[in-house]
C-alpha cells in the first residue's frame, strides 16, 4: 500500500447556520450552531483514512479540550498521528464559520498551535517524509515549513501536492516544488495575477501556473461548476456531479483526498480528477466538515446512486 503524508492544519470549527449570510454590519438570526473537527490538514488525512488510505498526518495542536477533538477524530477515521506533536504555550487551531442555507459559507480562522509547526519541527519526521509515496500540504501553517517539506519531498522522489488555500505571499516559492497544484479560481488569480472571470481565462492562468518549477499538472476547483484539469499537452473541464449542497466547507478537501487516494491505488490523472469530483459531491450533502467525508464503503454506495 501506498505511504501518504499529509503536513498541515487542524482547526475546531465552530459552526454558525442561517438562512443567509450577513452583510457587512448586520446582524442576522442562526437557527443552528455545532462544533466540529476541522482544519485543512486534517481533514485531508481523515478522508484519506476512511477511503482506506495508509495515511500520516504531521502537525501542532495546543493542549486542550480542542486538541482532544482533533486527535479522537482522526483516531477514529484511521489516520496514524506519530506525527502530531502538542504546544502548550498556545490553543488548538480554531475556524469559525458561517453557514447560508444555499451551502455558502464565510471562514475565519485563528491559527493557534498551526503556526507553531517550525520547520526544525520536523526533524524528527524526516524518515516519514523520505518514505512517503504522496505528500500533501496546504497554507494553514508558516510557509518555510511547506518550503521545507517540499524540497524533501523532491529530494526523496515523493509526489508533492500543493493546495495554497488560503493564497499566502510566498506560495509561489513552494508551486516551484510541487508536482501538482491544486488552487482555486481565487487563488489561481491572486497566483499568477490574472482575470480567470471566464473558461478561458483559467485555462490560461492555469498554463501560466503549470510554467512553475517542475509541475506536471494543475487541477482549478470551481465549486458548483467543477475542475479544470491543465495540463502541458492540453486542458479538460470536468463537471461537478449534480447535488443538493448544504455545505461546502470541506469540499477542496475532500477533492484533494479523493484524488490522492485514486492515484495511490494506480489510477491515471484524469480518472482520479473524476473520482474527486464525487468525493467532493458526497462531502457537500452533509454538514460539518470531517463529518461530511465518506468511508469507502459510504463513497461506493454514493457512486451507485449517481449512475442510476
């Protein structure tokens, strides 16, 4: 089996819904509030898991109630967490987020022991990182650290999988490392610094990106719409499947474990972009974040359903 890496976040998310979104300065009614395990990273590992990957997560939580959370949750989802050190000189990682009754959400997050994970920090894990088939970080931890688990990565033959969420200066230094990137049109745009307000405007940005470094490919998330997949000998659009969404916050999450987990079980680059597609379709029909991500078992029975 196939050893994945995962460096990043784990966030409690504190989560708000309502019938729609505040504007600035209103104040609305929620009808529901819920506390969740969260945070980029983690719930890239704990997809992982369920699907039945061999994953590792690497990161910082503080000593507290949260951390507790974090770590039963990704017990349970079968992530192994010989990687997961604990601060205490700060708190667990925290999001808040609000959620409309159309699946939209506003995201604020207040890293805590995330920013705490110091690329001398992984020392002690550089035999996980040597050993690692696929390695997947994000933008919820200090950028050297990424830097720093990009060149081992590389240096080792690993598969690099970058998703600079959210876009942060520096994010270019570690796309030159990656071997697949994995923005969204947001981050793609803020990126290379170009219009991606229609088709062909992201698959330009997506080939200027594809430019960096040694990449071989970039995957663009477009919510409701989908992905485009760019790569050097061309570029493909593929549709998102059709759902009730009602939320969406660990969606790019899922997609991304969705995709690792198909290409660590031998499937080709476009195959896995399909099967992350339905990974992220099942994750937004279910509120909460790692909550939301299917077993292999969940994820089969999902599929069924689509091809009905």
């Amino acid at each position: 089996m196939k050893k994945i890496v995962v460096v990043g976040s784990l966030n409690a998310d504190f989560v708000v819904c309502a019938s729609a979104l505040p504007r600035e300065g209103q104040t609305v009614l929620g009808h529901s509030f819920d506390l969740f395990p969260g945070g980029k990273g983690a719930n890239q590992s704990a997809a992982l898991a369920r699907l039945g990957a061999h994953v590792t997560h690497i990161g910082k939580v503080g000593m507290d109630d949260h951390a507790r959370l974090l770590k039963g949750s990704l017990e349970r989802a079968g992530v192994h967490l010989s990687g997961l050190t604990e601060d205490d000189s700060t708190h667990t990682g925290i999001a808040n987020i609000q959620i409309a009754d159309n699946g939209a959400n506003t995201i604020v997050v207040i890293p805590g022991a995330n920013m705490r994970l110091l690329p001398s920090d992984l020392d002690p894990f550089i035999p996980l990182l040597i050993q690692a088939d696929y390695i997947a970080i994000q933008n919820e931890i200090p950028m050297e650290t990424n830097l720093r688990v990009a060149h081992i990565g590389r240096e080792a033959g690993a598969t690099v999988i970058y998703n600079p969420a959210p876009y942060r200066n520096g994010s270019d230094q570690t796309c030159h490392l990656a071997d697949l990137i994995v923005p969204n049109e947001t981050e793609l745009s803020e990126l290379t610094i170009l219009p991606v307000a229609t088709d062909q405007e992201i698959e330009l940005a997506a080939g200027r990106l594809l430019e960096k470094g040694n990449t071989k490919a970039v995957v663009v998330t477009l919510g409701a719409r989908g992905c485009m997949l760019k790569e050097p000998k061309g570029s493909e659009f593929f549709p998102a499947v059709t759902v009730k969404a009602i939320d969406t916050t660990a969606a790019g999450d899922a997609f991304i474990a969705g995709m690792i987990w198909s290409l660590s079980e031998g499937n080709d680059l476009k195959t896995s972009v399909g099967i992350a597609n339905e990974v992220a379709g099942y994750a937004v029909t279910i509120l909460g974040a790692q909550p939301s991500l299917p077993t292999r078992e969940q994820f089969e029975q999902f599929r069924a359903q689509l091809k009905k």
